[in-house]
C-alpha cells in the first residue's frame, strides 16, 4: 500500500508517494541529496535519464529546476517504478535491469544516477559497473554522466570498455 508523504529538497517540496521497501524508505538519501545541490541546472528541453530512480527523486528535483526537461526513469524494481510514475508524471518509465531493456539507440544529454554499491550488508558493484560500460553508448555528444560514489568504492580500479 502506498503511503503519502513529502519530498523536500532546497526550496522544492512536493506530494511524495512510497511504498514499503523503496531506498530511503522512497525519499531523499544524503548522498542523494548531496549530489543535487552540486548538479549544474539542466538546459531546456534536455534528455534526461535517470538510471536506478527509485521513486524518482533526483527526475523530481531537475524537473523542479527546467520545468520542461524531457525525462526518462529506469530502474530494476517494479515497485520504485510505480512510485516514480506517480511522482514524476509524464516521465518515459523503463523496467531494466541495468541497460538490459533501455529503448536501442535512445541517448541523452545528461545521465544521472545513485546507483546501488551493496547487496544487502555485502559491497557489491555490479550495477555501478553496468551502468559505467554503458554510458558512453548513451550520451549525446557533449553529455555528462553524473553519479553518486561513496568514498570506499574503488571507481579508478574498476575497468570498463569503451
């Protein structure tokens, strides 16, 4: 069952709906948020993705910015998904895992991502490394990746092609 509540991030603050189990808890993490107040303010009509949205708060805070940015919310969980639809209306959604589904030759402007760095209490860096071997395929000439990274992740050691 969804529950109602509100997001808040800067200045911005907007109905929320989560659902149990959603990261944190279907709102706004600190790193997330630490990510947003460092973000640029996307350019009109940008494309946009936002890879692992959860319930699409970082879509929700750029879309606040450049009203008509044109996004596009993919994630592996069916749930957030269905949060991000109600919180980010008018967004494409994707159900991916990873690149696994994303629309061929669809490329963006900027890619924008907290993506997940542990299964359960374990590191794990799967998805963080899937997004990275696929970013360069993704973005438009000119295009910026921009991800949240925790200090003890190893990103200079991780190898990707491309």
């Amino acid at each position: 069952t969804a529950t109602e509540l509100e997001f808040q991030s800067g200045a911005v603050r907007l109905p929320w709906c989560v659902y149990p189990g959603l990261f944190a808890g279907g709102l706004l993490d600190v790193m997330t948020a630490l990510l947003l107040q460092v973000l640029p303010t996307p350019a009109p009509r940008a494309r946009i993705l936002d890879f692992c949205c959860g319930s699409g708060s970082i879509a929700a805070a750029l879309r606040a910015r450049t009203p008509n940015v044109r996004l596009t919310l993919l994630d592996a969980d069916a749930i957030a998904l269905e949060a991000a639809r109600e919180n980010v209306k008018g967004a494409r959604i994707w159900l991916s895992d990873a690149w696994s589904s994303a629309k061929p030759g669809a490329r963006f402007d900027w890619i924008v991502s907290n993506p997940p760095v542990h299964c359960g209490l374990q590191p794990d860096f799967t998805v963080l490394c899937a997004l990275l071997e696929g970013v360069a395929e993704r973005l438009r000439p000119g295009g910026a990746l921009f991800f949240v990274c925790q200090a003890y992740v190893p990103i200079g050691l991780m190898r990707v092609s491309g």
